[in-house]
C-alpha cells in the first residue's frame, strides 16, 4: 500500500513539475513576443519621428528657397527701378 501511495504522489509531483515547467515555458514565449513587439513599436516610432523630422527639413529647405527667390525677384525689380530712374533724370 505505501509502494502504491508512493508510486501515485511521484506521478502527481511529476505531472505537477511538467504542468509548472509548460508555464514556465509559455510564459517565456509570451514575454518574448511582448519584447520583440515592443522592438517592433519602438523602430516604427523611431522611423515615424525620422520620417517626420525629414519632412520638417525639407520643408525648411522649400521655404528658405522660396524667401530667396522672393528676394531676389525684389531685389532686380528695385535695380530695374533705379535703372530707369537715373535714365529719366540724366
């Protein structure tokens, strides 16, 4: 009878430990897939704020551009102006 009650308490501490190491395992898998998703987030975020840092310069760029020929348009109207103005008066 001990022999049996022995036999049935090492099938129920082996099946207790398989049962504890297939958590263990599963719980590793899902903190692996938590980390790899939380990789995943990060680079995606990281490239949306790269993205969106490049947009911002080459908006920049544009507008600095577009000053520069609004300026020198300006600049060659007020030359012309000067111009015509000496003509006149000489």
């Amino acid at each position: 009878m001990n022999r049996l009650k022995s036999l049935l308490l090492g099938g129920l501490l082996a099946s207790v430990s398989i049962a504890a190491l297939s958590t263990h395992a599963n719980a590793s898998i899902v903190n692996f897939r938590n980390e790899h998703l939380n990789t995943n987030t990060i680079a995606f975020n990281n490239a949306k704020l790269i993205r969106e840092r490049q947009l911002h310069e080459q908006q920049l760029r544009e507008q600095k551009a577009r000053e520069l020929r609004e300026r020198q348009a300006r600049e060659q109207k007020a030359r012309e102006l000067r111009e015509r103005q000496a003509r006149l008066h000489h």
